[in-house]
C-alpha cells in the first residue's frame, strides 16, 4: 500500500473509534455506577401539595383558636381593645379573646365608656350559666341595663352604640341616643323560632346576647322595632341602619326579617354561629 493511501487508512479508523466511544450507550445497557443520561439531566419533581395542605389546616386551626378566644394572652399579638378608638382592627378576634380571660376585662370595660361591675361565674346543672360577666348599667355612653352579660357582649355593645349607633342617630334624626330598652339577656333556653337549631342552646342561656327593642333619644323620642321597622320613614332607615353596623361586633344580629320570633326587638348574641339579617 502507498504511504499516502495508507496515512488515509490511519485518519479513517482513529475517527471511527471517536465516534464509537463518544456514542450513548443502548438503553439496556446500564449497570452499577451508571446513570440514564436523562435522570442526570432532570431532577425529579416533587408534588408541593402535601405542604401546601398542611400549612393550610395549621392557618385553620390557629384562626379557630383566636375566633373561639383560647389563645392565652401572653401569646397573643393584639393590644388590649380601646374602646375610644373607633373600627377597631381584628375586632372580632380581639372581642373573643374577652370570653375567658378575667385579667384582660377590667382593662377593656372602663369608664366613661362602660359602667359595669363584674359578678361571679355561675355554671347551672341544666348546661345554663355564664363566665366573665358583668353587670352593666352603659355601653358607649348610653344607658343599658342588664343585669347579666358576658364582657365580650359588653365591649361589642360599647363599640357599637358609641362610634356606631350614635353617629347614625345624629346623621339622621339630628339626637343622641340616650338609652335603650332591654328585652334581656340571661335566659336559660334552647333557640326558639327555628326548628332547626330547636335542641340548641340559645347564647341567651350563657348570658352572652341581648335583646333590643327600642332606642331613646334626647328629645324623648323613642325609636321601637315594632312599631318602626315595617315602613319607609326615618326610623325605619335608622333601625335598618345600626342593625346593618351591628354586624361589624356581633357575630349573630337578627331583626323582625329574620324571622317573627324577632318581630319586635333586634337580638346581638357572641356565639359560635354567624348570621347578619
Ligand atoms: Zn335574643
């Protein structure tokens, strides 16, 4: 063979071994050691799911533990209510956190904004009775007497009837409101006027809702839910008005278009439930 054919010989096979050990192996080929060139390539992905859902129940079950008022106050993050400040933020945690802490409610029921004196807890045989409660002469500078209500449903009445109530009232019928006209609050009982919550207790029964029937303002007017709330006068507008703003405080605020149970007073209850109507 001639150099030259044969130098061409050498280059021919030395490229031909280049392109043999740089190829891929075959599929069925890997062994100990060995990886798929795609595995290496693509990290495996993992689903974010299961996190996602866990930290969705942790957030459900903290939110539930501030709703119902079981976070010991040393962890939690709120300040104490200031029942001057008007649209409190996370009003309805900050006004839970009142059900069972005894140290925290003298702090938030002070003058000239409440008038009450605390009473002692009572707990009937018949599941009936109350804790952290309060008698209560007013609320927000305006005349309320019951005799037993919880110091949740006190704050929440404070807040309402001072930033809320009066300010409607001066808008619209140019008074203050001066007091108002109990229907009660303790009242060992199950829901009445539906049939289904009829086996439940009402809020009446743990003194932490009251009844409203009227407004009475400066002038000597007087502002009733049964003889206002049908029509399309003033009063009408006005009743409609501070039940709507009830709403904010009262996790339960019921008026005669609830129901005709309620025909004649608004009813404000801190319970588990929520219903605006
Ligand atoms: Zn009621």
């Amino acid at each position: 063979m001639r150099p030259i054919a044969q130098a061409k010989l050498i280059v021919y096979r030395w490229r031909l071994a280049q392109v043999t050990t740089s190829r891929a192996p075959a599929s069925h080929c890997y062994g100990w050691g060995m990886q798929k060139p795609n595995e290496a390539r693509t990290p495996r992905r993992r689903s974010r799911a299961p996190r996602i859902i866990l930290l969705s129940l942790f957030a459900l079950g903290v939110a539930l533990l501030f709703r119902q008022g079981l976070v010991p106050s040393p962890l939690s993050p709120f300040p104490a209510l200031d029942l001057a400040q008007p649209n409190p933020w996370f009003v309805d945690w900050r006004l839970a956190e009142l059900k069972n802490n005894r140290e925290l409610c003298p702090r938030v029921l002070k003058a000239p904004h409440v008038a009450a004196q605390p009473i002692p807890d009572h707990r009937g045989s018949d599941g009936c009775g109350w804790i952290n409660a309060v008698r209560l002469e007013s609320a927000g500078g305006v005349r309320a007497g019951f005799d037993k209500v919880t110091c949740e449903v006190s704050a929440a009445l404070a807040l309402w009837l001072e930033h809320d109530v009066q300010a409607i009232a001066r808008e619209m019928l140019g008074q203050r409101v001066v007091s108002i006209q109990s229907f009660g609050s303790y009242s060992c009982r199950n829901i009445i006027g539906n049939p289904f919550w009829k086996n439940m207790k009402s809020e009446h029964a743990f003194a932490n809702a009251v009844d409203i029937g009227a407004f009475n303002l400066a002038d000597g007017r007087r502002i009733s839910v049964a003889q206002h709330w049908k029509g399309d006068g003033v009063e009408a507008r006005f009743l409609k008005a501070v039940h709507g703003r009830a709403c904010r405080y009262f996790r339960v605020a019921l008026s005669p278009e609830y129901n005709q149970a309620h025909h004649d007073h608004l009813h404000l209850d801190r319970g588990p439930l929520w219903r605006c109507k």
